[in-house]
C-alpha cells in the first residue's frame, strides 16, 4: 500500500528506469552451500543450531530481562526520591498502603466515601460512553471526508480550529449544556477523542490506491463491496491506529475533568486524596491509572491484530 516517488534523471520526480536484465555471472551461486541445495534461495546460509541459540537468548532477553531491568530501573528512582524527601512514600510504604486499598476496593459508605474499584468502573464507564459516542460518529465521518472532495474542504478548517483546544477547555459547555458533572465529562471524551479517529480514517480512504477503485468501477461492484472489499481492508490500520489514539486520550481527558467535577471516579478519587495529604494513595491511583491505560492499549492492539488485512495484500 505504501507508495514512493523515485528521483529521475537531473533531479525531476519522475519512473525510475527500466531495471537492467541481471548477467549470467550475477545469477551463477557464489558459494558451495547455495549451489548444493536444491531449492534454496541463493546467498543464504540455514541458520545453524548456535545461530538458533543466540537468537532465541536474545529473544528472551527482549521479552523478559528488558523489562525487568526497566521496572529495577523505575523501583530505584522511586525509592532515591523517597531518600530526598520524608513526605514522599518508598516503594514498601506503597505496597502496604495497596494492600490496605485492595482489601476491600468495593466497599460503599456513601456517595463520597467508596472503594477504588467503585471508581475506576465509574470512570472506565464514562470512557466507554464519550468513546462509543466518538466513533459512532467520527469513523463514518472520515470516511466521508475521505470521499468526499467538498466535505474535506467544508469541515478541514473547522476540525483545524476545534482540534488543539485544551480538553478542560470544553468542561464548562458541557456543564452548562447538560447541568449534569457526569454528563459533562462523557461530552468532554466525546469532543476531544473524535479527532483521531476521523482524521486517521479520512486518511487511511484517501490513500487507497486509485487502480482499486478503478477495478471496482470497471467490474460494477455495488457500494457495499468497494466498502467491504477495498475501502475497509485499506483503511483499517489508519482507523485501528485513530481509535488506539482516541482511547488514550479519552483516559486522559476523564482523570483531568473527573479532578475538576468531583463525585465518583479514578480522577475524583486522587484528587481527594490529595485534599487528606495521602500521598501513598496518590501513587497508587497514579498506578492504577497507568496499568489501566497499558491493558486498554493491550486490548485495542489485539483487536488490530484480529481484524488485520496485511495478509489480504
């Protein structure tokens, strides 16, 4: 699918030239092993059982001892900068501290008072409203986009000027529109995690070679088959891609809006922590939040892999 331009003669853009037939020297073996197995490609020697080794040690070491070294890595900063200072928790102290918080993560005293696991479904449920909303609209809008020559040119300039605005800046509409804190946070997600998903997927349509378009118009194939033959096989790593970036930002959006708004949730729950001066708690939500985010980024990245067409081109 990918495409390149290659430089012509005196440096215009232009078809590369012709290649030159190879020799007869060139396709002769030059080595003994080439030339005495039938069958194999030239110039390539099997990997032999040391060769097998050493690349399966250094497969280990990138799956297992790589990230091992880095979470050593992130355990020794952490426990050097509970050194510098009495109010910051070490590691340890943060452990014991989880230990006390996932006792009981469903606990319920109230509407202010509930356990972590009460809030982090609080706020994975606003993420999955605001992000269901945002691609039920903003996939079929790129493809539209895509499409459609005037409707690039009518909505480019106003998706330019709506895009970089701050997330929180779209808080106080939505709290005003809807009166409602809850509300207010799924239509901030909405607004702020469509743009990924329509610009990537508008970009993934115009890129589709014209020579398939122009297959499908010659054999008459009906809307529905150039959609689901050639338009969607090309398009989905640019619209897997928009959606793995929609998500992250919506699980960023929903910890900023729920600190501001209050109520239940990952974001509301740190933030009152920070007002009691739990700074242990405070680490904990911030690691909450991230595990939450890598298995999110784990999932999307699965379901790429199940709905890839690499293997179709």
């Amino acid at each position: 699918m990918n495409t390149a331009v290659l430089p012509g003669a005196a440096g215009t853009f232009g078809p590369a030239p012709p290649p030159q037939a190879p020799s007869i020297e060139s396709q002769t073996p030059s080595t003994p092993d080439a030339a005495a197995a039938p069958g194999a490609r030239p110039g390539i020697r099997p990997m032999s059982p040391e060769d097998r080794k050493r690349a399966r040690n250094r497969q280990i070491a990138l799956t297992l001892i790589a990230p091992l070294a880095g979470a050593c890595l992130l355990l020794a900063l952490w426990t050097l900068a509970s050194d510098k200072s009495a109010q910051f928790p070490s590691p340890l102290a943060t452990w014991k501290s989880a230990q006390q918080v996932f006792a009981h993560p469903f606990y319920d005293n109230g509407p202010n008072d509930v356990g972590i696991g009460w809030n982090l479904l609080a706020s994975l449920k606003r993420v999955a409203y605001g992000f269901g909303l945002a691609a039920a609209l903003g996939i079929p809008l790129g493809f539209a986009i895509g499409r459609m020559r005037f409707l690039n040119h009518m909505l480019g300039p106003i998706i330019s000027l709506l895009r970089p605005v701050s997330p929180l800046a779209w808080l106080p509409i939505g709290l005003y529109v809807f009166s409602s804190a809850p509300a207010a946070a799924i239509w901030t997600i909405f607004i702020c995690s469509i743009w990924p998903m329509m610009i990537n997927t508008a970009i993934g349509v115009q890129r589709v070679p014209q020579d398939y378009l122009n297959v499908a118009r010659v054999l008459n194939l009906s809307t529905w088959k150039v959609f689901t033959k050639i338009l969607l096989p090309s398009v989905m790593p640019y619209m897997m891609t928009g959606v793995r970036l929609s998500v992250s930002t919506a699980w960023l959006v929903i910890v900023a809006a729920e600190m501001l708004t209050g109520g239940t949730g990952i974001g509301f729950w740190l933030w009152n922590e920070w007002n009691n001066l739990n700074m242990a708690h405070i680490v904990i939500a911030i690691l909450v939040i991230g595990v939450t985010g890598m298995v999110l980024e784990a999932l999307l990245m699965l379901l790429a892999r199940r709905f890839s067409y690499d293997q179709a081109h």
